[in-house]
C-alpha cells in the first residue's frame, strides 16, 4: 500500500512540476537528437576539440557536422528509443522491434522484407567519415543486469594530406531476464577517405561486417501466471521454443568518387591584396558510387517435435527446422549534380541532381533462387523563390525486376520567417510499390505461399511548423492495396483503402536549472483491423540541470515517462521474423518510468539509470508484444569519453 501511494505521490509531483513549467511563456534551445548531430559544441564542455564528421549520400553533398557533448537525453542508451522513437519488442535491447509510428518511406530498392531488428544493424550511409588533424577516439560503454552490456568504438586519424582511416566497432550482449531470451550484436566498419586540398576530387571506400544471433523463446506459455506475479523468479517461467535461434549476417564495400567541373573556390586579386571566395555558381559534379553487399538470415529450431504446436503447419520431415534467407547486391550509381549541403539554400539559387542506378540482386530462399535486374532514373531540383521560401522536387522510377513500376513523385516547400528562422514547411508525396517479395513469394519448413498482389498505390501530405521551440506536424497516408499478415500469418491484402491521420508536438521548457521536454503523438487507423497501433504516445522528462566547480562538473537529475494507449498489439512469429496481427490480447495504458542522473567531467559524460522504477506498483501489465513481458526494474549504467590526442 505504501508503495502505491509512493506511485501516486509522484504523479502528481510530475503533473504539477511540468504544470508550473507550462505557465512560464519562455523558449529554449531543443538538444534533443543523436548526441553528435548538434553542429555547437556544448556549453559546458571546455575540453574539446575541432573535430567533425560527414555522411555518405549519392550526390556527394558531404554536410559536416562538429562533434559534441551534449548531456540532454544522454541516458537514452537503447538506439530504439533514441530521438523519440517508439518501438515495440520483446522485452529486450536488440530483440526483435515494431515501429509503433506508421512511416512511409519508399525507396527504389528491392526488399525481401522489412527487418525486424534493423534498428541495432550497422549501415553503410550511416557511417560518420571523421575529420581531424589529430588521433580521435570516441568510447562508449554501458552495463545493466545480468551481464547485459554494449561497447561502441570510434577511432580516427589522418595519415596525409587530405587522407583520413577510420574505424567504428561494437559489441553488445543482452542475456534477458526470461529463459532464452539472449540478443547479442557485433560488427564494425571500416573507411578511408581521400579529399584533395582543393576539394576537387575526392574518394572515399568502406567495409562493413555485422553478426547477430538472437535465441528465440517464443514467449512464456502462461502469460497469466506473470500478469498475477505468482512467481517473482523469471527464470522459472515456461516458454514456447526451447531450442530455437534466429541468425543474422552482413557484410559489404561501398567505393564512392565525385570530380567538380570547377573549382569549389575562386582567388580574387585586388590591388596587392589576394582572397579566396566561394564561387558564386558551381557547374557540378559527377559522382560515381559503386555498392556492394550481402546478408543471410537463418532461424533454426533443434527442439522439435516438443515445439510442433507453435507452427501453423510443418513441411519437413525432419525433426529440426532450418529456414534461411540470402540475398546479393550489386549496384552502379552515375549522378551529375551541383547540389550542396546547405539547409537555407542560399549557397545557389538553383540546385539539381539527375542520376541512375544500375541493380542486380539474387535471392535465395532455401532450394529457391531468382536473380533481379532493374534500372532506376532519378532526378533532384530545388531552389529559392524568394529570400526564404524554398522548394524541392524528386522523382524515381524503377525498370525492369520485381519492383518494376514503382515511382514516386515528391515536392517539399517551406517557408523560414522571423529572426529566429522560425519554419513551416509542406510536404506531399505520390506514387506506387510492390509489396515486399515475401507476402508473394515464400518458401520454408514452416510457410509457402505463391501469391500476386496487386502494386500497393499511396499519397501523403504533410504540415508542419516550427515555432519557439515548438514542433508541430500533422501528417495524412492514403494507401491502396495495403498488404499485411492476417491472424493465421497468412499474407493478406485489402482492397480498400487504408488511412493514417497522424499528429504530434513537441517542446523543450527551460526555467533557470530546469529543463523539461514534452512529446505527445495522435494517430487515427481507418480501418484499425489491419494496421494495429496505439492511438496515443507520449513522454516526460524531467530534470534539474547544474553547473559546478567551475564549469568543471555538469550535472542532470531527472525523471523520465513514457506512455501508450491501450491497443490490440502485434503477435510475433521467430520462424518468418515477422509480426502479424492478433485479436485476443489487448494492452498498454501504462506508464514507463526511469530515474536518472548524467554528469559530465571534462571528456567523459556519465549517466547512472534506474530503468523501469515503477515496476509492479501498479500492476504486472508492462507488455508490448502478446506473451512477452519487458523487463522489470533495472540499474544501468554508462560511460563515454573522448580522446583527441
């Protein structure tokens, strides 16, 4: 009883904290997003280097970024839960996740299908190209219960002039509180870039190798047994799949050159005085992006006959289930443009980009292979109307191979007024897709199906407005031919038409030492029986921000919620690395609670988390994915320090 009344207390602690906060009409700056993405380098961090990084794109508009500390939200270990993402999963860091955000993003690729454990894999245009005329070093660490731990390294150096060599490397093990419930991840990169001093050609070429092995439990088969709490010891707890792990494995070469038609800087000569300036008009590039790649994934199952019941049907004769999955990429990319990485787009008044991708892919699904050949065209325009109105266009369409037909036309305008550059901005979106190959084609020990559904037709638009702090979207998805799996795990495909209406806002509050942020998001399904997600999400955070010794220690205490509705959630199956939808269980209603403190000294930031405090004062309903429970309370804790020497 006095646990609850503790619960309570503090609810309505937070309730009236932010409430106070709310009243206060003052803006500040919003931190909130990777902790190397802002380009200013933290306030309170005087032990800091000019140290930035770039990101690989078709066109060779290379943004730098500087690296910094910043201290917001650095507790937020968990890459799925970074950046106000939502993802269900399955009670673990690196299990298999749900996006609880409905996103459409097309793009010209061919996709077997989505992956459920995309948010931990290593990919190659999120590799950061560090720059630096000395050694640098990021190091990360973190450590929670029973062994779970996660290092990341980043390592840097120049070795001549303009050529750079890097490495980025991690390793991380959650072994989980329930029977079988281990992720573990490991890879790296690696990368060399080549900028000549007059930045008119460069190079840059990276290999990526990544491996997962994820042992699959299939949930606890009494899931009644955990929602009374009759026995507080996980371990003892029956699950579904004794023997079953799902495999995963990557690897792959992006070589990536451009050459400027012009130089990017002209030298003026006045009298006996000489300058170097931009140039005011760039005749572009050509870029030329070979990539290459290969991934397989492979679920087996060694404890059959005892888990025959989990599967729908069973093809095999054996008494051991192996599905694997296979698939090549080869593809040429030759781009002319003169775009360049300026968010107002004043550098030209006129930027373009016009280019093609060449792609072969070859896909084997166990004693099955197809090979996929496809042409995409695409274009890029965008400029400035007036001093601060802005627009963009882009369109691609694919020839040829499964995805043959697919396109997409897309236009942006947004509008920046006021001193600040306050911003709204518009957006729409139109075209076509295949569904992912395998809601047509599949083959395994445990599902076959052979279907042809028809090419999935959407449209989006998009408003939205920065102000103050402020961030406001509204969002609307039609789509036609929405392809899903239904209760049986069978591909299924309505005919109808399925809309999103999304909505969200956020706002970061700054009162002297106090920093809260809010984010809370609205989303309306129609029909909600084939696209199951929450209708409301929302987190809090809470945090009492100090400077000490000097400016030599700065430190965060806060409280964190999270929260979604109460909805029909997604089933998952280990055998297709899939979710499909389920209509016996409903949960949510139910807030995620974390306690935590950041400190930041010199090079190192700090952050000690007591995860998940609030677990079983309320009730034992803390569930994101039917039959699989996230975990209870938990102290982590996490280290990262910087060395530029």
């Amino acid at each position: 009883m006095f646990l609850k009344q503790a619960y309570v207390l503090f609810l309505f602690t937070v309730i009236l904290c932010y409430s106070t906060l709310a009243q206060r009409n003052e803006s500040g700056v919003n931190d909130i997003g990777d902790e190397e993405s802002s380009k200013k380098k933290d306030v309170h961090s005087p032990d800091s280097a000019l140290v930035s990084y770039f990101s690989l794109n078709e066109q060779g508009a290379y943004q730098s970024f500087l690296v910094s500390k910043p201290l917001n939200y650095f507790q937020e270990y968990d890459v799925a839960k970074q950046n106000n993402k939502f993802y269900a999963n399955l009670g673990n860091p690196g299990s298999a996740s749900f996006p609880l955000f409905f996103n459409l993003q097309p793009n010209p690729n061919f996709r077997f299908k989505s992956d459920v454990f995309d948010p931990y894999k290593l990919k190659d245009d999120s590799i950061k190209f560090y720059i630096s005329d000395n050694p640098f070093t990021h190091l990360r660490y973190h450590m929670g219960p029973l062994k779970e731990q996660k290092l990341d390294i980043n390592f840097s150096q120049r070795i001549g002039s303009g050529i750079y060599l890097g490495l980025s490397a991690r390793f991380a093990n959650a072994p989980g509180i329930y029977l079988r419930q281990r992720a573990y991840h490991a890879g790296g990169t690696f990368y060399g870039a080549f900028i000549y001093p007059t930045k008119r050609y460069g190079a840059v070429i990276t290999y990526r190798t990544d491996r997962s092995i994820n042992n699959e439990n299939g949930g606890i088969q009494n899931i009644e047994a955990f929602l009374q709490n009759t026995e507080s010891n996980r371990k003892v707890y029956s699950i579904n799949l004794e023997n079953a792990v799902n495999r995963g494995k990557s690897s792959g070469f992006v070589f990536q050159q451009y050459f400027n038609i012009l130089k990017p800087t002209i030298i003026k000569k006045v009298d006996t005085t000489t300058t170097v300036v931009a140039r005011k008009f760039d005749a572009g590039r050509f870029i030329h992006t070979l990539r290459f790649y290969k991934t397989g994934n492979a679920y087996e199952d060694l404890g059959l006959p005892s888990s025959f019941d989990f599967y729908p049907k069973f093809y095999n004769d054996s008494l051991t289930v192996l599905d694997s999955v296979r698939n090549i990429h080869l593809e040429n990319c030759l781009v002319y443009s003169n775009e360049v990485p300026d968010t107002l787009g004043k550098s030209f008044p006129l930027q373009y980009s016009f280019g093609v991708r060449f792609q072969t892919d070859k896909l084997y699904q166990d004693i099955v292979s197809k090979s996929f050949h496809q042409t995409v065209p695409f274009g890029m325009l965008k400029g400035i109307i007036k001093h601060k109105t802005f627009f963009k266009a882009s369109a691609f369409v694919v020839l040829g191979g499964y995805n043959a037909g697919d396109r997409l036309l897309e236009g942006n305008f947004y509008q920046y007024f006021g001193k600040l550059n306050h911003k709204a901005y518009l957006n729409f979106s139109k075209g076509k897709s295949q569904p992912d190959y395998y809601l047509n084609h599949y083959y395994s020990d445990n599902f076959r199906w052979d279907n042809s559904f028809e090419t999935q037709d959407y449209i989006k638009g998009e408003f939205g407005l920065i102000l103050k702090g402020f961030d406001l979207n509204v969002s609307y998805t039609r789509i036609q031919n929405y392809t899903y799996l239904n209760q049986k795990i069978l591909p299924e495909q309505l005919t109808d038409a399925l809309t999103i209406l999304n909505g969200h806002v956020s706002k970061e509050f700054r009162i002297k030492h106090w920093i809260t942020t809010l984010y809370a998001s609205v989303q309306q399904v129609t029909p909600d029986s084939v696209l199951q997600l929450p209708a409301v999400i929302g987190k809090l955070t809470l945090c009492y921000d100090i400077v000490l010794f000097k400016n030599a220690l700065h430190a965060q205490v806060g409280i964190s919620g999270t929260y979604h509705s109460e909805w029909y959630q997604n089933a998952y199956m280990p055998a297709l690395r899939a979710f499909y939808l389920q209509k016996n269980y409903v949960s949510g209603n139910y807030p995620y609670l974390d306690a935590f403190v950041n400190l930041n000294i010199k090079r190192a930031r700090i952050f000690v988390k007591y995860e998940h405090f609030n677990a079983g004062l309320i009730n034992y309903n803390y569930i994101l994915v039917p039959n699989y429970p996230q975990a209870d309370a938990g102290l982590k804790f996490g280290i990262s320090w910087l060395f530029f020497d």
